[in-house]
C-alpha cells in the first residue's frame, strides 16, 4: 500500500496509525507522501505513487482534498483501491470525486443509525424537529451532549472544574449504546463502520466492535 497524509493533527495522526497497523498485519508500505490540506495539485505525488504499483492508498485528510485526489489519480490511470477513515467518509467527497469514487472505501466510528436499538426513534424525532434525515455524527453529538448534562448533574454545577471530573464516571445508555470510558478516556464498547462507495452512495461494508 502508498500512504499520503496532508501534514495536519488529524491527517498525518490517523496515517501514522494505519502504517503501524498495516505493518503489524503483514502489508508492505511501498510509498510513504505527504501534501497539504490547502493543496488541488497531487500529479507529482501520485505519479511517484504509480511507479510502485500499490494495491490500495490511504490518504489521512479530508474529503476536500480526498475528492480531488481519488479523481487525479484515476486519471492517471492508477487502479490502486482508494481508503480514508471518516474525514473523506462523505457525500462531498463522492461528489468531487466522481466516477472514481467508485470502489472507494472509508470508516466512521460508531454504528449506522439504522442498527442502533433506539436508532429508528432517533431518526423519528430528529426529522420532527429539524426537518432533515439524521446527520452523520447527530446521535454522537447528541450522546456526547447528555453524557455532559449527566456529569454537570452530579457534580451539580455546570463549571468545568467540578463536573469534568464527573465524566469518568460516566455510565450512560445513549442512542449509541452504552456509554463509558476506560482510563485513556476511550469508549469502552466503541465501533467502527466500514463503508464501501457504489453507485455514487456510501452503503456499508461491515461494523467492527462495539
């Protein structure tokens, strides 16, 4: 595989991460790129990327540059399997991707709505209130923001100092499942979804964990 990350926290952290693990599994890391999140030109990258004939590249970043990116080197005849994690994992990267978007593969954490056990009345109350299907990250967002409501009410106080503390504790049944953190301060039972691009619309692959 060919690695590209566009230098930023997130981008070259989550690249970092996948070359260790690819390594650890076995994979052979045969080009190693960086470019930038504000970059529209990856032909020099991509032409170095080709000559080593990977079968996949991950490229940590987002799907502003992902898009672009997918689409040049589709152009350049690269059949290379294209992956991101969930920066690229998004209509407007099928969009400035185009056909070449086809095949392309990226994760989300978490579980697709549709599989979570309060997902369908989630859904059903989102859509009431704001008029709009759910949003990628709405029940995390909205998990996230109950789980903080939970600690500033046993801490009783709203000031940082006294309920952040609190958040250890926490042991809460969100519409993302159960929620509570290990000592990193990582879900204990978080999940991964895979997505798979077909026909311009992401439909999933498989979840790992949670």
């Amino acid at each position: 595989m060919a690695i590209v990350d566009d230098r930023t926290a997130y981008g070259q952290g989550v690249a970092d991460e996948v070359e260790k693990a690819a390594k650890a599994g076995g994979a052979q890391v045969v080009a190693r790129e960086f470019t930038t999140d504000k970059s529209t030109d990856f032909k020099a990258i991509l032409t170095k990327i080709k000559g080593k004939n990977p079968d996949v590249i991950f490229y940590g970043g987002m799907d502003a540059t992902g898009g672009p990116m997918a689409k040049q080197a589709r152009d350049l005849g690269i059949t290379a399997k294209f992956v991101m994690a969930d920066g690229g994992c998004s209509p407007e990267f099928l969009k400035l991707a185009g056909d070449a978007a086809e095949g392309f593969i990226c994760s989300i954490p978490g579980t697709p709505v549709d599989k979570l056990a309060k997902g369908e009345d989630f859904k059903k109350r989102y859509k009431e209130k704001f008029g709009t299907e759910v949003q990628i990250y709405s029940p995390n967002s909205y998990d996230a923001t109950m789980v903080l409501i939970e600690a500033m009410k046993r801490a009783n106080s709203a000031d940082p100092a006294k309920f952040l503390p609190e958040l250890s504790k926490t042991d809460y049944d969100g519409v993302t499942g159960k929620i509570a953190f290990d000592e990193k301060g990582d879900l204990k039972s978080g999940a991964i979804t895979i997505y798979e691009a077909k026909g311009g619309k992401l439909g999933v692959l498989t979840t790992v964990g949670g």
